[in-house]
C-alpha cells in the first residue's frame, strides 16, 4: 500500500478539508497556470532561503557554495510578512536553505510563523528539507505544511554516504551516516503515515541513471504522494561532476516510466526536451510525457511566477543557485516591483517563450545556456 491507500483514516496533520488537493491536475506551483491565467508571466510565488547552514554537504547541492558554519540574524518577521502582503496573487511559499531545520530557533522563529501565515491565508507551503533530524523538529511544522519535498538518490546507506558527504572536507563516518539514512527514511513513512504529503525529489546523473527504477520502487515503499524527477545540472558543487549524455537521460526516463507504480503521481522538470525539438527521439519522449496517467511535467517557476529572497539580507534572486547578481532588496523595494523589473531584463527575455498548444513555457536559462546557446525559443513551434 502507498501513496492515498497508505493514508491513515485519521491521519494527524492532513490539510484542512478546504484546501483543494495537490493532483495532477492541480500543482499551483507551475508557472503554467499563471500564464493561462493571466495571459503573461505574474507573481505568483515566493521562495525564501531561510538558512546557509547544513548537516550535509551533497555533491550534486545547488548552493553548496554558499552554505556557511555561522549566520547572521533574519530580518525582521514584520517586514517579510509586510512584503508578502502587497503580493496580490500569492499562491504558493517555499522554504529552503541550507537545512532549514538545522537550528530549532529558525523553526522557531521563521518556519512556524511563515507557515502559520500562509495557512491563514489559503496559501500552498513547500519546506525542502533532507528529514535526517529528529522527527519532534516536523511535528512543530506538519500541522500547518502542505508539502514536505526530499531529495531522495540512493539505493542503500553507502549511497548517501557517497553522495551526502562528498564536499564535508572532514572524514565522517559511515556508521555514523548510516543511521542518518534510516532516519531520514523513517522520518519520511512517519510523516506520510501522519497525513503530509511528502514529494521526493530524484535527480537523474551519472550516479542514478542506471539506478532510477530502484529509487522509485523505495521512494513508493516509504508512502511517498509524488515522485519528482530532474536532470543535474553543473551548477554550484555539481559543476565538477560527470554529466550523462541526453541519449542516456531519455533511456533513464524511458525505463521508470515502463517499470513506475501508475498509482504514483510523477513530476518531471528541467528537462531538455521541447514540443518544438527537431530530434524525432526527443519528441517521441515529449509525445509520451504528455500521454501517461499520473504524468505532468512542470515548467521552472524560477524567473517565471517565482523569486527568490535572501531573508538575512533581504536581496532577490530570479533563483537561489543561478549564478546571477541580485535585482532587488526588500528592504526597500515591494517583490512586485522587483518582479516587474526582472521582466524587462534581457536574459529573462532569452527565455520568454510560451507553447500554449504544448503548455509549455521553454526551457529555464541552466538548461537554455547547457544546451540551446544559439537557439531562439520565441521563433521555435510545437511539432507536436
């Protein structure tokens, strides 16, 4: 059993029965829907990194490069709430770090009430977290979360010790690692079993390509309610990594989705492959994304309907691993004028492309500048 079959009948932090469910058909978190909406790119979205602290040091980590051993103190609540409020359409927060469960005083003091917030105003939350703490730390923050997302790679322990504490620059144990893993998964059944949704994310790389359909069998075992799947790209830690050919990428896809659990809502992103692709291999693989029950494929929020803030210093990033410079600061700024004036930048304009026939909305600028540096998306169509 898994998935809405493994829910308890009474589970203790299911969403209030108000809240629409997350489905397929509703992921308020793709920039589609705001395009639908409103004809043209808005602010939908807010992403917070709430810490540059860690209990890990992944390979593949997008900001790995800017996880620190000490942190200045959070700007104030007042202001971050202030500034969520003059965000008129908001549908969704994400919270990300670092491990934004590191320290109980930003649980405390930033994820509770930034959850509490979003609850009280029907806004859909998403905390990235690895759950290698001790489980009283998501008790604190279930009752008001609507998505607990998890990277989830491995096999067994001695994957996460090689992929987890890659970058550390000390030796750690594997012992040691090892009960983090079963905790981590443990941690994962408890709050699936406990009503939250829980969305483990798989990044497809030289280490998992081969490995996807084992990883999806545990991530259905662990009660998980979605199986999200990305490529790695050569971003921050990972920029040193090997890097799977795109033949290997779509052999990797092809083979979890003929060995997947159909019952198990499955979300790709970031893939390299358009409705507008000129390879016949690429768009049979687009053609089947589209067809499968229980398939969607997400466009990148960031950039699109999504920012992200830095809440020590309250600057703004069009994403937190993208290696550009900030184009605001809510300290004196509303994000809806930050967000305007990302709209009118040239590289945000290298990106804006909108399928509507293939509900796509182009590839995000990692993937643009990896593998379309001289093509022109805004002149591009669906062949599909």
């Amino acid at each position: 059993m898994h998935g809405f079959a493994a829910m308890n009948l009474s589970p203790r932090f299911a969403p209030p029965a108000e809240l629409a469910p997350l489905t397929p058909e509703y992921d308020p978190w793709d920039p589609i829907r705001s395009l639908q909406r409103f004809g043209r790119h808005a602010l939908t979205s807010v992403e917070f990194t709430v810490t540059h602290l860690c209990n890990m040091r992944c390979e593949h980590c997008a900001v790995g490069d800017s996880l620190t051993m000490t942190e200045l103190p959070h700007l104030p609540m007042e202001l971050i709430l202030r500034r969520l409020d003059e965000v008129e359409n908001l549908e969704t927060i994400s919270l990300t770090g670092g491990e934004p469960t590191f320290r109980l005083e930003t649980v405390r003091d930033i994820l509770v009430p930034l959850l509490k917030y979003a609850r009280s105003r029907g806004i859909r939350s998403q905390l990235n977290s690895n759950v290698t703490l001790d489980y009283a730390r998501y008790e604190m923050l279930a009752p008001y979360l609507d998505v607990m997302h998890i990277s989830f790679n491995y096999t067994e322990a001695a994957d996460f010790h090689a992929v987890g504490f890659a970058r550390t620059g000390r030796n750690v144990g594997s012992a040691a690692t090892a009960r983090m893993y079963e905790r981590m998964m443990e941690n994962a059944r408890r709050l699936a079993d406990d009503g939250v949704f829980v969305s483990a994310e798989s990044m497809i790389n030289y280490r998992t390509h081969e490995k996807m359909n084992e990883i999806h069998r545990m991530i259905v075992e662990m009660g998980c309610r979605r199986h999200e799947v990305h490529p790695m790209y050569p971003s921050s830690f990972a920029s040193g990594l090997p890097v799977i050919t795109r033949e290997q990428m779509m052999d990797a896809i092809h083979s979890l989705l003929d060995s997947r659990d159909k019952d198990l809502w499955m979300l790709f992103g970031t893939l390299p492959f358009f409705a507008c692709g000129r390879d016949d291999k690429e768009l049979a693989l687009v053609r089947r994304l589209g067809s499968e029950p229980n398939v969607t494929v997400r466009g990148d929020p960031d950039g699109r309907n999504r920012v992200n803030v830095n809440l020590f210093s309250g600057d703004v990033y069009v994403t937190d691993f993208a290696a550009i410079p900030p184009f605001g600061n809510i300290k004196s700024e509303k994000l809806g004028d930050v967000f305007a004036k990302w709209q009118e930048h040239p590289m945000q304009k290298m990106v804006a492309c909108h399928c509507p026939s293939a509900g796509c909305c182009g590839p995000n600028l990692l993937v643009k500048d990896m593998y379309f540096k001289d093509v022109d998306f805004t002149r591009r169509h669906s062949l599909i």
